[in-house]
C-alpha cells in the first residue's frame, strides 16, 4: 500500500508540474494561490486516478508476461 501511495503521488506531481511548468517556473507562489479559486471542469486527482490505473495496467501485463516466461521452482 505505501509503495502504491508514493507512486500516485509521485504521478500526481509529474503531472502537476508537467502541465503546468510555465506558470511554476515564472510565478509559483500566484499560481499556488489561484489552484483553489480555478474553476476547471473535473478535479486533477481524477486525471491522476485515471494516469494511475492505465499505469497499474500496464504493470499488470508487464508482471503477466513475466510469469508466463519464468519457471516456478516447487
């Protein structure tokens, strides 16, 4: 579970600062400040849920795959 708490968050804020490097990098404490009063259309957890689940896929079949291709030792 903590491994899966630092990877979403970890996705959270390479997208956070992946959207938004202009307005990071020029003016980071206005931007900071205006994060709670922006009205967008859906939350950014919500983009970063969706990002971690189609990442979590991708592990899946990636760990699927593997197991296919290595032998168990009984």
């Amino acid at each position: 579970m903590k491994k899966e708490s630092v990877i979403f968050i970890l996705l959270f804020v390479f997208l956070a600062l992946g959207m938004h490097m202009n307005q990071w990098i020029s003016h980071p404490i206005e931007h900071f400040k205006h994060l709670a009063t922006h009205h967008m259309p859906y939350h950014p957890l919500l983009y970063t849920l969706i990002v971690y689940l189609f990442v979590g896929l991708i592990r899946m079949v990636i760990q699927g795959v593997i197991k296919l291709f290595t032998k168990r030792i009984r």
